[in-house]
C-alpha cells in the first residue's frame, strides 16, 4: 500500500501531490462505506485519539468526531471553555497529561498560527491540524478540492476563485496550496484592506472587480468575513460589503455562465452570499460537508498507518 509521505498533517504546505491523490483515492473508498446501510468499519479499532478544540468550531469538530467513530478508534473530546489552559497550565503540559492516558493521535484547533507545528516537536502523538489560527486548515482545502474534484472531473486545470476575507482566512492559505499542488489556476477577489500584503508572492493574481473574477472562473470558493479576527473596520458597513462582493442571484444573472458555488461554512447568509445562491443547485456547500467526513477519515486512517 502506499503511504503518505508526512508523519503528521500540519498543513498543505508539507504535503506532496502523490499526498493528496492518495487521500482522495482513500476518500472515495471511505465515502462508498458511509453511503452503506451499516457505515463503520474496525480500521481504526486499537487507535485512540484526542480531539483539543482552542477555538470554537462546529462542522469541523463533528466532521472529525463522526469520521472517527466510522473508523472504529476510541475518542475523547477536550474544548478550551472547559479546559485547565485557563488555570495557568501550558500547552504542553496540557497534552503530554492527555497523552499518558495512552492517546494516539491528536486533532487540534488552535488560535495560534503554528500550534499544531509546535505540539508535534515537542509530544509523541500523531498531530492532525484542524486550524490554526489564520495559518492553514488543511482537511478544509483537502476536501474543498476533492469537491471541485467530485463535481468537475478534475482539479487541474480548472479556474478557481477565492472571494473575500482573504486576510484573516486559513481556508484561503490552504486551498491556495492544495489547488496550486493538484493543477488548477487560483486567483483572489475581495476589497484590498482584506488582501494580505503579499499575497501575490504566491503565484496569484488579485481581483478586486467582482464581476470580472467570476466571469474568469469555474468556481467559486466564498469566504465568510471573519468579524471575530478583526480589530478595525475593513469595509464601511456589511452593507456596503455585499453591494460589491456579495454572491447574489443577480450577479450570477449578469455573468451568465456555469459556475460552482462553493463555501466552508458557517455562512453569512445575506452578507458574503445571498441565501438564494447557498440554497441553489449551483451551490456544492453540503456536497463539501459530507466529503469532508470521508476526507477526514482518509486522513486519519493513512496517518495510522504511519505509526
Ligand atoms: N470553518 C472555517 C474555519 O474554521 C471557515 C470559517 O470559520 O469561516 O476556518
């Protein structure tokens, strides 16, 4: 069997796109088990992993918590509201007490951009980043490209624009990163104050005319305004915002051409895309959630097999 080239997935960056094509071939035999009338398998049976959420998530942490219940492993769930960080303990200290109660591999989310680097120099667990910061989320990009994938045919070679909070955005970075790897042309659209200083270093071109990138595209990536990870104002109003970058039924009217509409969630309705557009079949935003059960189980069952 083919193995991944990494020990631990802490971002796309590290990945390889022998990587990714293994992941997505490893998703596709997963997805066929969920649609199954009896959905688990014993693959991941003696693995016992640790789910450490820093920061508040919903698809994400049910998305792992379910694609590791399908694998058979043991599962423990820690979230920061509850946790001794606020006591005065250490990252650290924190996950090696975790780690003694014999824990595998651990999937963590984190307000720091390079935590889960950080923890997998210094513990001995496997170390699955499910966002770190404004840093990288890479199980998000993974499966946001399987979707295009799924939908398309094939990554390569495919237009795909990322629309919006760019600057505050790990999915961004990451899906930046995965589609770049796997062949396709990316391109940024979004107000300049949400662009990041030196995006184009990447190899991307920004569009700050709407209109004109999705004219340009095959898809569609929307990103929701990060208003917890601001601290100014980066646009005059939400308004304002919509009247220029939101995805509505009427701006779709206007280019007048296929289009996939893709999101990470959680959305905006009304603000970054119109719920129109979210609920209409050009949209695949509940395609990406359900691929991403079977993305994460890949994930986790080929780095298992690492250990
Ligand atoms: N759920 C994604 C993330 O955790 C996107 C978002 O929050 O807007 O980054």
């Amino acid at each position: 069997m083919s193995k991944l080239s990494v020990d631990h997935l802490l971002g796309i960056k590290y990945l390889n796109l022998e990587d990714i094509k293994l992941i997505f071939e490893t998703a596709t035999h997963f997805k066929e088990v969920i649609n199954r009338p009896i959905k688990k398998v014993p693959s991941l049976r003696d693995v016992t992993i640790a789910n450490l959420f820093f920061e508040n998530s919903t698809r994400t942490k049910l998305s792992f918590e379910l694609a590791q219940k399908r694998l058979s492993a043991d599962v423990i769930n820690f979230s920061a509201s509850s946790s001794s960080l606020k006591k005065g303990e250490t990252l650290i200290d924190t996950v090696n007490n975790i780690l003694s109660m014999k824990v595998d591999m651990v999937v963590m989310r984190h307000p720091s951009p390079g935590a889960a680097m950080f923890l997998s120099k210094h513990v001995d667990a496997t170390i699955v980043n499910a966002g770190d910061g404004a840093h990288e989320h890479p199980t998000q990009a993974l499966l946001d490209s399987y979707s295009i994938d799924q939908r398309l045919g094939s990554v390569e070679g495919k237009k795909v624009v990322i629309v919006g909070d760019i600057l505050h955005s790990r999915v961004a970075l990451s899906n930046i990163f995965a589609l770049q790897k796997l062949g396709a042309e990316v391109r940024v659209c979004g107000p300049k104050t949400l662009m990041p200083k030196h995006i184009e270093s990447l190899g991307i071109i920004v569009e700050t005319d709407l209109r004109k990138a999705l004219d340009w595209a095959d898809v569609a990536n929307v990103l929701r305004v990060q208003f917890e990870r601001m601290n100014a104002s980066y646009f005059p109003s939400n308004r304002e915002y919509t009247m220029q970058y939101g995805i509505t039924q009427k701006v779709l009217e206007d280019i007048n051409k296929p289009l996939v509409i893709m999101h990470p969630g959680p959305i905006n309705r009304g603000v970054e895309i119109s719920s129109e557009v979210a609920d209409s079949d050009q949209a695949i935003i509940l395609d990406q959630v359900e691929n991403g059960v079977a993305i994460r189980m890949a994930v986790l069952y080929l780095l298992a097999a690492k250990r």
